[in-house]
C-alpha cells in the first residue's frame, strides 16, 4: 500500500479515536433530564436584524478604528435601562506594525442585582471586525475591510437582545454580557487570534468567579446557515451541547442545528475551556459552505432573520430552563482541560487536509 496511505489510516484512526476523548469530564446528571416546552418567546429576531444593521451602518470595526470606537458606544446605549445595568471596560493593548500601539477593549455587562457570589453564566460575542478581507475571491480586495455583519456583528446582536430578554421579560439576573476585542485580526501584522478573551479569563473578572458555564454566538445570522457540534465544545462540554442540540431540535430548528460533528475552531470558547469551564461555540460553517466568511461581502445581503431566530429562541428557551432548574448551573462538571488534545486534532487535521490535496493531484496527473 503506498505510504501516505497508511499515515492517513493512521492519523484517522486517532483523530476520531475515543483514547483522546476527556476522561476526566463526568457528570450525574443527564441533558435530556429537561426537554423545552416553551411555545412563547420573547427573543425579538427583527430587533437583533437591526443592531446587525447598525453596526454595519457604521463601517469597519477593526482594532484601532473610529468605527470600533462606535460600536463601543452602540453596545452601551442598546443596554437600557442604563439603571438596570452596569458596564465595565477592560482595556490591554498590543503593538501592531511593529511600533503602533493599540488600545483593546474589552465590554462587560451585568444586570445590577446580578450577585456573583452565586453561580452565573456568560454570552459571549466578539464585536471587532477583520481588518483584511483575505479570502475574498478578488486578489485585489484582500486587503479591503470586512463589514463583518455575520462575523463580528450577529453575536453582537444576539448577545445584546438575549441580555434584554432575560432581564427584562424573564427578571432573570444571574449572567454576564461579554465583548471581545481582537478576535479577528489572526496572522495580520503577526496578530494572534482571540485576544480579548486570552485577556479576560487571566484577569480579576474571569478568575475567582462563580462561572457555572458560557455560551459563545459567532456568525449566527447567515442565510442557510448550519451549526454543527463544534469539535471542541462537544469534547469538553457536551452535556450542553446536547442539551442545546436537543432543544433546537424540539422546536423543529434542526435544519439549523445540525446532530452532526463539526470542525474544531480556535474561538473565544477556548480560553474559558483551558481554565476548566463548559463553554461552548455556536458559530456556523465557514469557509466552504459560508462563502462570505473573511470577504468584502460579508454585509447585509447574507443575513437572514430566520437565522436569528432559531439560534435566539433555542437559546431563550435553554437559558430560562437553567435558570429556573439551578441543578443545571451547579452540576455542570468542571474538568481539566488538556491543550495538547485540541494542537493535536489541529496538527492532524491539517495533514489530512495536505494529504487529500496531494492524492487528488496525483490522480489528477495520472488522467
Ligand atoms: C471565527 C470567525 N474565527 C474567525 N472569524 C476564528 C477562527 C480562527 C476561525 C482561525 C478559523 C481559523
Ligand atoms: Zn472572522
């Protein structure tokens, strides 16, 4: 048999193989104890269309822009009303282009009688946009902003409108918004992916806190999309996968939420992983099924309500359960995180990735 082939057998074999899975994550109590009966919801799907509409109404929103500055200022004023929230900024910095310094910000929300010595959960969203379209099919454009309506702006809008529901219609207080900077800016000027959430899980807010799980929204309003088990939520969180899978499912949104595996992506959920908390991302395909991913038309024309929808209800209805049910914010297990596990899939995946492109232009050769 040629050689490659039995490196791709055998890469396979660990890739999917159980040996790798978490051992140490365990838990008495069982996802499907809760299944969703809730035929009434409050998640406005128009509403969260137009705070996508007016972050994208400002322009570009990357790292160091006027238009991020804004997006600061819209994610406060939707937060109403301003007695019934408090808000803080986490600020940190980096170099950019060698000796640029850029300030980063990172927004936290809380309802005011949230108490944090009890447990709580976190919405997370990322509200930067991608300062270079690099995979847009035009050579020309690939150093053209991302709009990021999808990618940046939906979490925001479904974060902000989710925060609203709960406080205002459900009174329910145990929760933080959070907004990441520098999500989105990987491999530019020798940025790094997911910096404002690296920041925040080392610092005062993240570490010593009562954080019983964390749900992260990425790119959740494209038209057509399809959530798959983000790989690495479903190997350290599955219990709140299912659970999520399951109640989407019974609400007949699983033409949105696929019970399928899905890629492993190093987003904002990792950071909150590696310290040893559930924390899972719904995010949508990228790349070869969301064609506008990382492109200058990431904007309006690709963002569907029907989408924000499924992702608001489903999310309303899980998170009123748990809040209602608290056994599921204290018997969610916590666990140790192992690093080398997720660099794996990532160092496999890439070779399996090579290998396929290398066996398809052989045979492409041999015709
Ligand atoms: C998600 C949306 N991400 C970026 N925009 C995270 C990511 C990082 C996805 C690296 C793929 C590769
Ligand atoms: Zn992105």
């Amino acid at each position: 048999m040629n050689p490659n082939k039995w490196i791709l057998i055998f890469v396979c074999i660990l890739w999917n193989s159980s040996v790798i899975a978490p051992l140490s994550v365990s838990s008495s109590f069982s996802p499907t104890d809760i299944i969703s009966t809730q035929d009434h919801f409050d998640f406005n799907s128009t509403r969260a269309y137009e705070i996508i509409q007016k972050q994208v109404d400002i322009g570009p929103r990357h790292p160091g822009s006027d238009g991020i500055e804004k997006t600061r200022l819209l994610i406060a004023s939707e937060l109403l009303p301003d007695s019934e929230w408090v808000i803080s900024y986490q600020n940190f910095s980096k170099i950019w282009m060698e000796n640029q310094n850029i300030s980063l910000v990172n927004i936290i929300c809380r309802p005011i009688d949230l108490d944090s010595t009890q447990p709580y959960f976190l919405l997370l969203a990322h509200y930067d946009t991608r300062l270079w379209a690099d995979k847009d099919p035009d050579p020309l454009k690939r150093k053209h902003p991302v709009l990021g309506a999808n990618d940046g702006a939906s979490g925001v809008a479904m974060v902000l409108e989710l925060g609203r529901v709960l406080l205002e219609y459900h009174n329910i207080t145990n929760f933080k918004l959070v907004f990441f900077d520098g999500e989105d800016q990987g491999n530019i000027y020798g940025w790094d992916w997911i910096l404002g959430s690296r920041f925040f899980v080392n610092s005062d807010e993240f570490l010593n806190q009562e954080i019983s799980f964390a749900i992260l929204f990425d790119m959740v309003a494209g038209t057509n999309a399809t959530f798959k088990r983000e790989k690495n939520s479903d190997k350290w969180a599955a219990e709140l996968v299912t659970k999520i899978w399951n109640v989407a499912s019974a609400l007949g949104f699983n033409n949105y939420f696929l019970n399928q595996s899905g890629r492993g992506i190093i987003d904002d959920h990792i950071p909150i992983l590696e310290k040893g908390v559930p924390a899972i991302d719904i995010i949508d395909e990228f790349g070869i099924r969301y064609k506008p991913w990382h492109t200058t038309f990431d904007n309006m024309t690709f963002i569907d309500e029907n989408t924000l929808k499924a992702v608001g209800w489903t999310s309303e209805s899980i998170l009123i359960e748990f809040s209602t049910s608290p056994e599921w914010l204290s018997n969610l297990s916590s666990f140790t995180f192992q690093t080398q596990f997720i660099l794996f899939d990532w160092i496999s995946g890439t070779l399996l990735l090579m290998l396929g492109i290398l066996n398809r232009k052989r045979k492409i050769s041999r015709i």
